[in-house]
C-alpha cells in the first residue's frame, strides 16, 4: 500500500484520501512514498521539500511547479513535463528523467548523481 503523509499533521492516510490529497493545490513537506501518479495533474502545485522517494510520476504535467528541495531519489519522471519547475536544491539521485522536458527548469544547487537524462530537453536550462 501506498502511502501520503502529511508532515505538518504527521497523520498517515489511505488510499482513499491520497485522490483528494493530490486534488490541493500546495502539497509542501508531503511524502508520496512510492506512489503512482501516473499522468498527474501537478502544473505550478507547490510540492517544496516534498517526498516522492520510489514514486512513478511517468508522463506526469509538473509545468511550473515548485520541488525546490524536494526529494525525488528513484522517482521515475520518464516523459514528463517539468518546463520552468523549479528544482533547486531537490535531490534527484537515480531518477529516471528520460524523454523528460526540462526546459527553461531551475536545477540549481539540484543533486543528480546517477540520473537518467537519456533523450531530456535541457534547454535553457539554469544549472549554478
């Protein structure tokens, strides 16, 4: 079972209240242990210092979204779109970034080591 847990309450949840946990707009110090958010809906969402640890975010919209220090070591992020997101600072360790759009994104100060950027755009890309 997956599981979401809201740091600020530090109240563990079901399945059940993760579909109207990801409906929030701010989603800052959650932890989406190995969770499938498959195609999600995440475009300019506030997941700062978030955990997605093991989490499937393949082809996910994360367009604008803000996961500066957020943790997303074995994330797969195959596909998605992370165009002007803000990943400063975030822990990418063995992410799986293949194919992703990482335009114009903020990777300063983000933690790469050992990611897949097989086929990512990185135009534009601010990496200090």
């Amino acid at each position: 079972m997956h599981q979401v847990r809201d740091e600020q309450r530090d109240e563990p949840t079901g399945s059940e209240a993760a579909a109207e946990t990801v409906r929030r707009s701010s989603y800052r110090r959650l932890y989406f242990l190995a969770a499938n958010l498959s195609g999600a809906e995440l475009a300019g969402a506030d997941l700062r210092g978030a955990s997605f640890y093991g989490a499937n975010l393949y082809r996910a919209n994360l367009e604008k979204a803000d996961l500066s220090g957020a943790d997303l070591r074995g994330t797969n992020l195959a596909g998605a779109n992370l165009s002007g997101a803000n990943l400063s600072a975030a822990i990418l360790w063995g992410a799986n970034l293949q194919g992703a759009n990482l335009q114009g994104a903020d990777l300063s100060g983000a933690d790469l080591k050992g990611a897949n950027l097989e086929g990512a755009n990185l135009s534009n890309v601010k990496r200090t």
